[in-house]
C-alpha cells in the first residue's frame, strides 16, 4: 500500500488527537490502579520509582484484588447490568407501539410525530429527569393527587427507589430506542403484511413470524443504544436511587470524591472497560453481527 | 390497542414536561401547592448570576468543542470511509468509535488523570478550566461527527470523486470542490449533535473543570440536590422552548427545500 505524505499528514492530525486525548489516558489510569492512596498532591503513589534513568516498579495488584475480595463492588457491577438489562427491555416495550405507529403514519402525521421524539433528545437530560422528580417526589404531582383522591392517606415513596430508576432510565432513553425501531420498520415491505393476512395468518402470528424478525435488526441497535450508556449511568441512580445500592457509576464517583481513594477509582474504571466495553468491542466487529445488522 | 400504546408513549414523553412548563409560571415556592399565575421565576432566573455566567460558560465550551470536533469528526469520517486499508487503521477505527460507547465517569476520571500527569511533566495545562472542558468535549464530539459524516459519505457517488481525478483534480481540490458541499448537511447535523451533547454533559466536565468553570448542568446538579428550586422550572421551560423553535424552523426550512427539489426535478 503506497501512502503519500499528504493522505499520512490527513490521517496524523486525528490520529495523534485521539492517541493523546483518549488512548494515552487509559495508560495513566492503569498505571494509577497499580499505585496506593497517600496523602500528597496528586493523592497517591506512583506505580514506577526511577533509579536515574531505569524505571523500577514498586505498584501493586492490590486494589484488583481488593475489587474482588468486597462484595459492594460486585454487587454494584451485577446490580447495575441488571438494572441497566430491565430497564432496556421496558424501553424496548413501550418504544415498539410508538414507532410502529409512526411508521404506518401519513406523511404529515409522521413528520409531526417524528419531531415530538427528537424535541426531548435535543434538550438537556439533566432538566428532563429535574421534570420527573417534579412528578415523583413526596409533595409531588402524583402523591398530591392520590392523597387528593383519596387513593392513600400518606405520600407513596417513590424517589430513592429502584422504581423510580427504572422509569427514569426508560424515560430519558426513550428517544434512543424509538428511533432506530422507527427506521427498520419504516423500511419494511407492507405487501409481506398484506400477503400474510391474506393467506389468513392471525395478528400475532404475523408479528411473530414476519414483523418481529424483519426488525431484528433495530431492535438490536436499539437496545444498544440504551443498554451501554445506561449500565454506566451516574446522574440518575445518584439523584433517583437509593443510597444503600449505587450502580458502579456511583461507585467510582463515590472513591475518587468522597473516599479520595483514586488508585480504587482507578482499578474500578478498568474493571468496567474490561467488563463493559472490550465485550462490545469484540462484539461489534465479529462478523455473525455485522451480517445481521 | 397499539395505538393506545403509543399514545401512553407519548404521554410518558411530555406529561413531565407539561408540568415543568405550568410549575414555572407558578407564584408559590412550594411545588404541592399551586399559588396563581406568575412569572416571578423567569425574574429571579435572569438576576441569578450563578445561572447566568454557568450558561455563558457552557456555550463557550459547546462552540468550541463543536467547532474542533467537526473538523477532525469530518476528517476522520472521510478516511475511514474513503482511506482503504492503512497501517494501523485497525486502532484508528477503535480510537474512534470507542468514545462513542465508554462511560462518562471512565472518559471523566482518565482525562483528570490524563491533565494532572501533564501538568506535573510540562506545567501545561496549568489546573483545570474552560480549555481542558472544551478538550474534553470535542475529543468525543468527534467520535460522534464522524459517524454522521461516514452514513452520508456512503450514501453519496463516488464516480463523481473518481471523475475528478481522472480530470487530473488534486486530492485537496475535489475534496473542496466536490466532497466538502455534498456533505454539508451532514456537517451541520453532526455540529448540532456535537453541540448539544457538549450542553447536556455533566459528568465528564466535573472531573475536568476547575474553579470558575462550571458548566450550567453542574449548577442546576448542585440546585436539583439541594432541593426544589423553582427556577430550575423556569430554566427548562426556556431550554424547551428554544429547542422546540429550533426544530420546527429547521423542519419547515428542510421541507421547503425538499419540495423545491423536487419541483425543479419535474420540471427538467
């Protein structure tokens, strides 16, 4: 392969961007994971001691062996793939019907409909979930109705509940999933549909054999779309979850601000890149997927 | 019955929504409790100078960030979908799509790391600030651009490039010429994407901003922990409305130019 000094220079300008801004400080973090939490400017120590000019390593494995040892840890990598697992399948449930529906719309209505899912992706997160707690809270919405009604005489609690995480979840991801759903079903042959009515298949058995299969492909990107930013979620369990169980987000929040122990922060972060990330990585570039999606 | 359903959808889209808008007309502190109609929210958010310079900040790092990350988005776009086969293009396509798919709190903590280890061996940057913010933003604005770029790059007639060539056009020349306007869309759109996951992001800018850097989603955080604050309303009503004027211009601006098209198409 000859390759020009122009088409090098084109491809040197990013590639060395994103060498020093993403995969360089994976190397630090690893390197920080092998040190020891101690009271200096920056607050631990460093994993390689140099004797002049010969760098002797003096880091240890400890905080891996630690991340094993204390359950939290695992509990909260199990607890928040769980959570992250559930809420994608909600998602997936309630997002279906909507897509469906704009898919088979007319050309107007689709429009219009289409819009009303991009609006809340395109404003802030952050301010969608403040709307939520809006409804969810003690005082909120909901309590001050059903007390209203007569339904309960005390305020449910819902804030600060694996319930109110799950909702939240499916609410800010809702857009994620609708529109990639949207687009498979869009492309879908309505003749298929049509040819199998005639031929007297049932509503489900249509959905079952033909609908659903055909829009593997979206179900799929959907899901993912959801499910990998979800299980590393910080902002939602910390301000809907409860305290006595954080998702591993949380968890490397909590070391590295309140324990200030980031060695374990450190430790935690590759933990998730080798547990989280690598997986899908490798996923995404075996072929059996490549040729599905 | 499916229908229904979609309904319920949309319902759980915009009812909090709805409420947040009402809520911020409401004269009382107390969100239980509705006091009349009122505008007093707006007033306190516009002599809040917290808000005020958070937001300020916060566009300036949304500007920059978005601006870098097209750029280098574009160009990584481009040789990944028209490059071949490089040395190393097997990192290259990792380096790229992995910020996609990396956790906030991991991408956080490893640019802290990553600013602090530089500082003690080059003094640069010196602490944590708008720079390091704006780095930080356009290193996965990128990511996401050059997605937006490759869909529409693959989507696009190569003959016309290769034509070009055979015309004997330098590479940078049909790049101007011809690649650059046939992609422009999608520079805006993945500009727009860019710029507003820059504006959404809390968690990467706590690790990497300092003093006198927050971003106006770490105000509205440390607000929202601390309890209700009506304001809060008021602000998201604003956000709503400006995201939903923007997108309804847009719309009718595509479809406008959609339906010129396809006008001049009949015609010819």
């Amino acid at each position: 392969m000859r390759e020009g000094w122009g088409k090098r220079a084109v491809i040197g300008v990013p590639f060395i961007w994103l060498l020093i801004f993403f995969l360089v400080p994976f190397f630090i973090v690893f390197l920080v994971s092998l040190g020891a939490p101690q009271f200096s400017v920056p607050p631990y120590s460093p994993a390689f001691e140099w004797d002049g000019w010969v760098p002797r390593f003096v880091g240890s494995f400890d905080n891996y062996v630690f991340l094993t040892e204390d359950d939290l840890y695992w509990r909260a990598y199990l607890g928040s793939v769980q959570i992250a697992g559930g809420a994608t399948l909600m998602c997936l449930l309630v997002a279906w019907p909507m897509a469906w529906v704009i898919a088979r719309a007319t050309p107007t209505w689709r429009n219009v409909l289409l819009l009303a899912v991009i609006l809340p992706f395109w404003t802030s997160s952050l301010l969608r979930i403040y709307a939520l707690m809006g409804l969810l809270r003690q005082g909120g919405l909901i309590n001050t109705g059903l007390m209203w009604l007569g339904i309960t005489d005390e305020p449910i609690q819902m804030m600060q509940t694996d319930f109110a995480v799950y909702l939240t979840i499916v609410f800010t991801y809702l857009p994620l999933m609708v529109l990639p759903l949207y687009s498979t079903l869009e492309k879908l042959d309505g003749t298929l549909l049509e040819a199998a009515a005639d031929l007297g298949a049932r509503g489900w058995q249509t959905f079952w054999t033909i609908t659903l299969p055909l829009s593997l492909p979206g179900i799929l990107a959907g899901c993912l779309l959801v499910f990998i930013p979800a299980v590393g979620e910080f902002v939602i369990p910390d301000l809907m979850g409860a305290q006595d169980s954080p998702m591993i987000g949380n968890v490397l929040w909590g070391e590295f601000t309140r324990n200030r122990d980031w060695p374990v922060a450190a430790a935690v972060a590759i933990a998730m890149l080798a547990l989280l990330v690598v997986p899908f990585m490798l996923l995404r570039s075996s072929p059996a997927l490549r040729g599905e999606a | 019955m499916i229908r229904l359903l979609a309904i319920l959808g949309f319902a759980l889209l915009y009812v909090p929504l709805a409420v947040l808008i009402i809520y911020s007309f409401n004269a009382s502190q107390l969100v239980s409790v509705w006091g009349g109609w009122s505008t007093r929210w707006y007033g306190e958010l516009w002599s809040n100078d917290a808000v005020l310079d958070a937001a300020l900040v916060s566009l300036q790092v949304a500007v920059l960030s978005a601006s870098i990350g097209t750029i280098f988005g574009t160009l990584i776009g481009y040789i990944l979908s028209r490059f071949g086969g490089f040395r190393l293009r097997m990192l290259f396509t990792a380096m790229t799509t992995a910020p996609i798919v990396m956790p906030e709190v991991v991408t956080g903590l490893s640019l802290l790391l990553l600013f602090i280890s530089m500082e003690q061996l080059f003094g640069w940057p010196q602490g944590r600030s708008v720079t390091t913010i704006v780095i930080a933003h356009a290193t996965f604005g990128m990511a996401f651009v050059a997605v937006v770029i490759q869909a529409r790059l693959a989507g696009f007639d190569r003959s016309i490039e290769e034509a070009a060539r055979d015309l004997g056009a330098r590479p940078v020349r049909i790049f101007m010429g011809i690649t650059l306007p046939v992609i422009a869309p999608a520079l805006i759109s993945g500009w727009l994407l860019a710029f507003t996951l820059s504006l959404d992001d809390l968690v990467i800018a706590s690790f990497v901003s300092g003093q006198g850097s927050s971003t106006l989603p770490m105000v509205i955080y440390s607000k929202v922990r601390l309890g209700v604050s009506p304001d809060v309303n008021a602000l998201g009503t604003l956000v709503i409305l400006v995201v939903a004027t923007g997108l309804i211009l847009g719309a009718l601006i595509m479809s406008r130019a959609e339906a010129r098209r396809r006008r001049s198409q009949d015609r010819s």
